[in-house]
C-alpha cells in the first residue's frame, strides 16, 4: 500500500509515519472502517472468529507502537468484538509488544515461535489465552526432532483460559507428509484448558478463521501487512 511490495525495513511507511502523521492517521482511520465492514460480512458469513494479523507491526519499538499503531488496533479489537466473535491479535517478532498488545483487549493473542510459550504467556497475563505457534520449517526435521521440538511447545495448565497450537504462519512446499500427519494429530490433542471459568466468550474450535488485517481467508498463508 506504501511501500509498494513486501519490505524488510519499512523506510518509506515509517517516513510517512513519522513525517506525515496526519496522513498517517487517516490512512489507519480508512483501513480500519474498511477492515470493520469486512470481518462484519465474514461474521455474517459464518466465521466464529476473526483473526487481526498485524504482520509488520513486530518492525515497531514498544514507544511508536504505543505512538503510532496501538489506537487503530484497539478501534478494530473492540469493533469486532462487538460483532459477538472472539478476536485473535497477533503480529510477528512482537515479543517487546506483547504486553501492549494484550492492552487491546484481544481474547486470544498470537505468539510466534521466537520466545518460549510460557515466557509469552506471562508478557501477555493469564487474563488471556494465547495462540502458541511452531516454526513451519520444523516440518523438515526427522520425526524424533519434532517430537521433541513439540513437547517444548506444551506447558502444564495454569490459571490462564486456554492455549491453542498452531504452525506459525505458513507450510512451505514440498510439504512433508510423514512429519506433518503426526504433527496434526498432536496438535488436536494439545489444547491446555484450564479449570477456571472462561473469562470472555467460549474459545472453542472455530469452524472459519479470517485474518483481518491481512484482508484474506486465513488457510495455510495469512496476508499481507496491514499498514504497509
């Protein structure tokens, strides 16, 4: 939208951003009515939650997050759940932001694979589940690696709603099928909830997921930067 392609240092949104903070602001304000119309069809078309994939916010430090991106994040967290879905918040490399980001109100806040589940969750607070994710290429490894590799994910219960596993954001071809069929049973079966009452809204298994930001059906690839 700014940069005019995928970008990994953002130069010309952060000069908008940081030069030409009015048209920021209205460019984030358009965004987000857009998006709220969106997830409103994909809710009336039966999605039982929506994801918000804030997939380059991670390039942000926690003051221009706080500055520049936290209000239109909050804005379409509250908005949709308005909608009566539970809302999924989740951007990449946000381990800095993950306490602000739960400041949003999001039911379920998305952890990439980068920072241990549980040092995630405490970022986070127990007030909220978390979407724990793995890192795709771990598919690659032999099947003993990646037993390993998924009982590091698993965390014992705690006071929190729930965890949920997931692939962190995409599956690469050619797809290992002898690594990824164990994989998916495992993952069926590794939900953590705990005993507590539920909090927010019932964060059960959802029939249809979209990611908000990233403007598409959410299958084995999320979107594209919201902003950028």
């Amino acid at each position: 939208m700014i940069e005019g392609g995928g970008s990994k240092n953002y130069i010309h949104t952060k000069r908008m951003m940081y030069r030409d903070t009015l048209s920021w602001r209205l460019l984030l304000d358009k965004i987000v009515k857009v998006l709220e119309e969106y997830c409103r069809l994909q809710v009336q078309a039966g999605a039982d939650v929506i994801q918000i994939f804030d997939s380059w916010v991670g390039s942000l430090g926690l003051a221009d997050y706080r500055e520049y991106a936290f209000d239109a994040s909050l804005r379409l967290v509250n908005s949709v759940q308005k909608m009566g879905v539970p809302v999924i918040y989740f951007g990449v490399e946000t381990a800095g932001l993950l306490g602000e980001m739960a400041k949003t109100g999001a039911d379920v806040i998305g952890l990439d694979w980068r920072q241990p589940l549980d040092e995630g969750w405490r970022a986070v607070g127990h007030g909220h589940a978390v979407q724990g994710n793995l890192d795709p290429i771990t598919l690659f490894a032999p099947l003993k690696s990646w037993n390993c590799a998924s009982k590091r994910f698993c965390v014992p219960p705690t006071a929190a709603p729930a965890t949920s596993s997931t692939l962190a954001m995409a599956s690469f071809p050619p797809r290992p099928s002898k690594t990824s069929r164990p994989s998916c049973a495992w993952s069926r079966s590794s939900v953590w909830r705990s005993p507590v009452p539920k909090q927010t809204n019932d964060l059960g298994a959802p029939s249809i997921a979209h990611s908000a930001m990233g403007g598409k059906p959410q299958t084995s690839q999320h979107g594209e930067p919201s902003h950028a």
